[in-house]
C-alpha cells in the first residue's frame, strides 16, 4: 500500500506532497518551512528518503536543500537546472526506488515548458502509474505559464508545454492520479483551479485546453491570456539556484512607539497585519494595510522594494508568527522589529491614530450621483470624485466602471502622482487589495475611501460599467 499526503501551502496557491510506504517517503518541491514536512512524516512514522524538485521555482524559496541535509535524505533535482549546490542529477527516465517493501519507485519524465529542464514524476507501485507529479506542467484545468524563463523563450516553452502535457496524456493510464505543485491560486499558474479540486490523467483528457486544441491555437491563447508577473519572482528564481538558507523563524525584535515612529521616519515599511476592517477604524499613520488572512506574502513580496526593512504589527504573537512563516517562503527573511496588542500602544503618547472609511459600490453610486449633478449622462465618476481600479489588467478588460482610473496594486506604490485630484473611492474585486490600496493612499496624504465589496455588486448598484 502507497499513501500520497498533500501540503498545502494556500497563501501561495502551492502544494507540496509527501508520498511513501510503511517505512519511506518521498517529499515533492517541499516549502522552505521544512519543519511542516519532518511533522508529516513522523505521523506517518516513515523516514524520508529522497527529496525531488521538479523544477528551479519561482514563486517560493524551496526547503529542499534543508530538508535534504536535515534528514540525510537524496536530493533530486533536474539534470538541466543550473544550481550551484550538490544534488543528484535526475534524467528522463530515471527511476528511483522510493520503498522497496512497499514496491514504490519514481520514475522521472522530462516535461519542459514551464521552464526547459522541468521534470515530472509518475509514482509507481509494482510498475504501475498510480500518480504523477507534475510540477508546473500539466495543473488542473491549465498548464504552467511558461513565461518566467526568458522573453526570448516563451513561445518555445508554450510550445514544448503542449507536447509535454500530451506526452503525459499518451504515456499514462487515464486513473493516473495527477497532483501538480501550482494551479490553486500561485500566479506561475496560466490559468486557475479550485483549492480543492483533484483530478486524472482521464479527466484532463476532457478539459484541459492542452489536450482539447492544435498546438496553434493552444500557444496563441496562452500567451495573449498570460497576467503580470509578480516583482519578487525575479529574485526568488536565482535564491533557488544558489540554494536558500536555512529559515529563522524566531520571534522578531519588539518595536517600542517610537521605534516604530523612527522607523517610519526613516523611510522603512511598516505592516499592520489586522484585518482591514480594524485598519481603516484606526491604524498608526504611514503604516500600510496588509491582511494576515489573505495573500500577504504575494502582495507584500510584490510591492515592497526588495530587501527594504520591514516592520510587522499584529494582534496577536500568533498572527506574527503565521506571518513571518508566510513571508519566509518569499524570501521575506525576518522583520527588523515587530509589535503585537492594540494599535493605541504604537503610537506616541497625544499622538491620534489615522482612519479612512470603508464604502459599498451602492455608496459609491449614491456619491456619483452627486458628483454628476451638473447633468452628465450616466452614472459614472463625476468632478472631484476620483474611482481608483486597482485589479490587474485581465480583471479589468472583463468590464470596469465608466471614468475610473486604472493602476494595480501591484504599481501603485510608484505611480500616486499619477492620480487625479479629489477623494479616492479605491475598489477591487473584492475588498483585500482595495484595502492595501487605501493604506497606500492615505500614507500619501489623499483623502481615500475604501470599497469593500464584491466588484459584481457595482452594476446591480447603478454604476455604468463597460467593456471597451
């Protein structure tokens, strides 16, 4: 008997798996918080034995070089990655044995595309496939983008991602298990698939646009379908390659009011992780808004400048701790200084703490009206009312408020001069990045109103949205 255990890694929309016999495992692209892993394993009471990669990451520092050392477990990574570190060297067709007692070996097949030496995995039990990891190549519902490599590449890789995925498809029975590392929400995905969902070899046949279209019409809607890339997947890539040091997941310095005020002072970030309901009632002013719930180390990795000190606020050691293992799998290392409690403590004693106020595509409506009392048409923005969109473009080319100013979060940072004069009505999809971007505008010193409300709700409201 075999057993496949999935990690989750969600705030990253990753997985990782521990898969084995009675005695031995092996582990699939681990996290870089290995201690999760080592946990696994001892209630399953097996010993990793081997750790693979299937491709040099992007989108998350890897545990696999710690895990491997801390476990005296082989390291496998493929033949065609260019790493400074020691590893064995895995080819296609390369077949290791996982556990003898059980009959389990893993046999390596070469799946470029998502990058040119990505590798899958299929996990046999008395020789026969009973899963694949597939890594970045074959996801469910979609493949792996294949632009992160090398402009000059994509087209290539989107091209080699088609055949990769039909070689699976050819090679594999259809109840082949299939149990992909991206694809629940990690932007190395090319397309999105439910956290919860599970597929086969059988049902990707029927769904998956790499298997369903010609290799021309698969490349072209891959490529004119593919979103922005994160900023930090630029540093993560060469962080892998070099191989990560070990994670530091110590509780950081305590920041004092005015420490937290020098800080501030000296251009450093500082980082409330509350929610963004207890944010916009009161927060120290300059400190920006990311949610522990939500995908804080995407959105923070992406618009802080790399390596800037950060400081953390929570409101709780619990909710510190879970950041700052979040933020380690991005290479966001360790806080400069860190506080817990209510924001009252934070700030200087008779200093005021900063709010904004939080509004409904309903409320927006109500005020555009009154903005359009001069008799424009429609309802849309009017003058001194500014509507901030801040989704990314493929969100928006899907319909946006007629007048509103678009900048993504994601360039926000850089670009508020950029911003018409007046109160800032800032909206998303639906409220999580709506909120950093109103803690980003009230930093700066606008007047800013944070819509916190499903982006479907806008045209029920009366507001004019539009495609084109």
């Amino acid at each position: 008997m075999f057993f496949v255990d999935t990690i989750e890694v969600a705030g990253l929309g990753n997985r990782s798996y521990l898969a084995g016999g009675g005695r031995e495992a092996v582990v699939v692209d681990p996290p870089r918080d290995v201690d999760r892993v080592i946990a696994a394993a001892a209630r399953r009471g097996v010993r990793i034995s081997h750790v693979v990669e299937t491709h040099v990451h992007n989108d998350y520092v890897t545990g696999g070089p710690e895990l491997a050392r801390l476990t005296g477990a082989a390291y496998l990574v493929p033949a065609g990655a260019r790493v400074s570190f020691e590893r064995t060297p895995v080819r296609d067709g390369d077949s290791t044995v996982v556990d003898a007692d059980a009959g389990l070996t893993l046999r390596a097949l070469a799946t470029p595309g998502h990058t040119p030496h990505h590798t899958s995995y299929v996990l046999e039990e008395g020789g026969s496939a009973v899963a694949v990891f597939t890594g970045g190549s074959l996801l469910i519902g979609t493949v792996g983008r294949p632009d992160l490599v090398e402009p000059r590449l994509t087209e290539d890789l989107a091209r080699a991602q088609h055949a990769s995925a039909r070689r699976l498809a050819d090679e594999l029975p259809d109840e082949t298990a299939v149990l992909p590392t991206h694809g629940f929400g990690s932007f190395c995905s090319a397309g999105r698939a439910e956290g919860g969902a599970t597929t086969t070899i059988g049902k990707e046949k029927s769904v998956n646009e790499a298997l369903t279209r010609d290799v021309d019409t698969f490349v072209a809607d891959l490529l004119a379908g593919l979103d922005e890339v994160p900023a930090y997947y630029a540093h993560i890539g060469p962080a892998n390659a070099a191989g990560p040091a070990p994670v530091d997941l110590t509780p950081p310095a305590v920041a004092d009011a005015d420490e937290i005020a020098a800080r501030l002072a000296a251009g450093e970030w500082v980082v409330d992780l509350r929610n963004r309901v207890a944010f916009a009632e009161g927060h120290v002013a300059g400190s920006f808004n990311f949610e522990a719930e939500g995908q804080l180390a995407i959105y923070l990795a992406w618009l802080i400048p790399w390596g800037k000190p950060v400081t953390l606020l929570a409101e709780s050691a619990g909710q510190l701790a879970a950041a700052q293992r979040e933020l380690v799998r991005v290479g966001v290392d360790r806080p400069a200084a860190a506080a817990t409690g209510e924001p009252s403590a934070w700030v200087r004693e008779g200093e005021p703490l900063a709010a904004f106020r939080r509004a409904t595509f309903a409320d927006l409506a109500s005020r555009a009206d009154l903005a359009d009392a001069a008799g424009r048409a429609g309802r849309h923005p009017g003058d001194g009312l500014v509507v901030l969109d801040v989704r990314r473009s493929s969100e928006r080319a899907d319909g946006f408020i007629e007048g509103s100013v678009h900048i993504p979060v994601h360039a926000l940072h850089g670009r508020l001069d950029e911003i018409p004069a007046g109160e800032v009505w800032v909206h998303c999809a639906g409220g999580m990045r709506a909120a950093i971007a109103a803690s980003l505008l009230d930093a700066a010193g606008r007047e800013v109103v944070a819509v916190d409300d499903a982006f479907t709700a806008a045209e029920k409201s009366g507001l004019t949205v539009r495609t084109a």
